[in-house]
C-alpha cells in the first residue's frame, strides 16, 4: 500500500490558485487517466485559459510537443498523443513532480474539458490529497 502523502507545497499552492479561479465549478475523478476534470463551454474560454496560466504555465500543441521536456512528451503519448485542436500544459516541477493539464475540446464546437493530473515522485502517493484539494467526485 501506498503511504498518502501531501502535494509538495508550491504545487499544492498553484492547484489552489487554479481551482479558486476557476470559472466553472465542480470537479470529478477521470479514474481512466487517473486526474481531476472539469468540463466547460467555449463561452469561458479565456476565463478558463486565465485560471489554468496561474498554476500550468507552460503550454503544447501537437506541432510544439516534441520539444517539450521528456516527462511531458511522455504525458502527451500515454494520453493518446495530441490532435490539433488540443493543448497539455505543465507546471513547474516542484520536488520531481508536476502538474499537467489537458485542454480537449469535444468536437462539438460547444465543450472542452480540462483534465489535470501528476507526473513524478508524489503521483501516487499524493492522489487523495490531490482529489480533495479539487473537491473531486467519482462518476
């Protein structure tokens, strides 16, 4: 068994800032990809691209991905790589783990969903503290 351990706190911190500016409330658990997700209209979408800058400032498009840090190119695979009109966006690392977001738009010209999870040391070990933070419910 994994001993729960908390979100290092500058990374903790971030998610806080990125969860209270959110413009769309509530959060589930995607257990497939193992993040929290939110989904949303295009109607929020530079409020939404404004809460995510505070806490994943780095960002990737299918064209850009393969400059990106190993770790990431690596996130961006394992999801089933990135077409054209989506986005992954990192955090800093903070003690060999950081945050990524995922920007999917649904193909509807309507809804995009944002899915952020953890890369690194505290993946595992930090799961429940990282679904309390967001208020995460399981669907």
């Amino acid at each position: 068994m994994v001993r729960e351990t908390p979100l290092p706190a500058p990374l903790a911190a971030a998610m806080r800032r990125l969860r209270e500016s959110w413009p769309k409330r509530g959060w589930s658990w995607d257990g497939r990809l193992t993040c929290v997700a939110s989904s949303f209209g295009v109607d929020i979408v530079s409020e939404a691209r404004a809460a995510i800058v505070l806490a994943l400032p780095h960002e990737w498009i299918h064209r850009t991905v393969k400059s990106a840090p190993a770790a990431v190119v690596e996130v961006a695979e394992s999801t089933g790589g990135l077409r054209p009109d989506q986005i992954l966006f990192a955090s800093d690392p903070v003690d060999a783990t950081f945050a990524y977001g995922l920007w999917w738009p649904w193909g509807d010209d309507v809804t995009i969903s944002l899915r952020i999870g953890l890369v690194g040391r505290a993946r595992d070990s930090a799961q429940q503290s990282f679904r309390e933070l967001f208020g995460a419910t399981f669907d």
